[in-house]
C-alpha cells in the first residue's frame, strides 16, 4: 500500500546505476529501509540530491510489512536546509553526526520525541549564525539523553573525573574508564552551558579532536556499537 512518511536520511547506498538504498528514520515508521530507483534517468521526479545524509525528506512509498526494502514512489525536501547545503563546515558537521546516527538508532520502532529532537537539531545547525565548530559535541550529549546514557550531573571541586562507565563525576582518575580533569571540566561546560549558547565553550582542535574522541568512547561502552567513524577525520580537518 502507498503511505506517507516523513524521514531523516541516515545513509545512502548505491544499488545500481541508476538506484540508491536510503536509510530513512521516520517519524512514522522508525528506522527503515528504501529503494529509489530510476534517479538519473530523464523521466525521474526527483533528484539524487534529495537523499543526502541529514536532509529531511517527506516520501511516498509503498509499504509492505513483509518486505525488508520498499520503494519510493515520490520525494521531496521538507526543509531546504540552504545554510547546511552551501556551508562546507556544516556539511562535515551533518555528515559525521548522520554517520553516527546510522550507527546507533538501529531500532524499528518509533520514538516521536526522538524523531522530534533529531529534525529540531537539524534545522538549528542549518540556521546557526555562529561557529558549527561545538555542534557535534553539543548534539551527541542531548542524543545521549534520548538512547538512554546521559550523563549525570554531580561535578563538584571533589568529584571533577568523569567515570565513562558508570556516567558520573568521581573523587578520583582510576584507569582507561575515568578522563583526566580538564575533558571532565569541558563535559560539564556542555552540561551547563544557557541558552544553548555551545559556541561559547572555548575549545582548541585539540581539545576539540580529544573530546570527541572521548563521547565515542561513552557511545560505545553504552550502546556496544564499534564506534569507528569514518566521516570524524574529515571534520577533524575541517575545524583544524
């Protein structure tokens, strides 16, 4: 049957010349697979640009229960998202953060205040007027809230290590699952920071590049998901 989705591409696979698997997770449906085909023929209706990781898209498909992948009959942008588009910063930002997504929302079932947070952050960063350079960092803390990890806040000048396993602040740095001070510090920043103002928190790239690679790390003790990113060096670069 022909139903009406509206969906965050997560990934998009070539399948053959001329069709793509799409990776949407819908408002609707959850996480779902797709086939758009025909996309570079002269009789298309829609655009391969359409299904760029990140982008919001409202969909005609046809649905079956039974079936893995389902075809799209119709597409198109919910939201032009000019800023993300013609901003080389925020199209690494919007790339890396569809990666990890791709990663982590993995189940079928819907979540609407997930759907929600996840379009709402989106068009924040296509409209955002300041540095894109904190995004990333400010975006995973709140989508840990929604998987079910985040942290908890209990930073104090006698518990200033963040224990990765256990998500709070501890007395003391004990092995691999406890960060030193100074990244403990930058997490309670993000935790704290008003009006989410996450542009202000003041971060080298390497501070940037070391706490990043620390939110991997807690994304991959709580969510047992390799957390290896392949998209992280590009925006690595991009706010070097």
């Amino acid at each position: 049957m022909i139903e009406k989705v509206e969906g965050i591409v997560l990934r998009t696979i070539k399948y053959s010349d001329n069709s793509f698997i799409i990776q949407l997770f819908t408002r609707e449906r959850g996480r779902i697979s797709c086939i758009a085909k025909g996309l570079r023929s002269k009789s298309s209706k829609f655009s391969p640009s359409f299904f760029h990781p990140f982008f919001v898209i409202n969909a005609e498909i046809f649905y079956n229960p039974k079936k893995e992948i389902h075809p799209i009959k119709e597409v198109n942008l919910k939201n032009s998202l000019n800023r993300l588009r013609e901003d080389h910063s925020k199209l690494a930002v919007a790339m890396f953060l569809a990666e990890v997504l791709n990663r982590t929302v993995r189940y079928q079932n819907t979540d609407e205040d997930l759907y929600d947070f996840l379009e709402n952050m989106i068009y924040k960063l296509d409209i955002e007027e300041n540095s894109s350079a904190n995004f990333h960092i400010y975006f995973l803390l709140g989508l840990s809230h929604f998987l079910g990890f985040y942290p908890v806040n209990n930073y104090s000048p006698t518990t200033k290590y963040f224990d990765l396993l256990n998500a709070n602040f501890v007395e003391f740095q004990s092995g691999s699952q406890t960060i030193n001070a100074e990244l403990s510090e930058i997490l309670k920043n993000f935790m704290t920071i008003e009006n989410e103002a996450f542009w202000k928190i003041p971060l080298n790239s390497l501070q940037r590049r070391k706490f990043i690679g620390v939110l991997l790390n807690y994304y991959t003790l709580h969510t047992g998901t390799n957390m290896d990113v392949k998209s992280l060096e590009v925006l690595t670069e991009v706010f070097s």
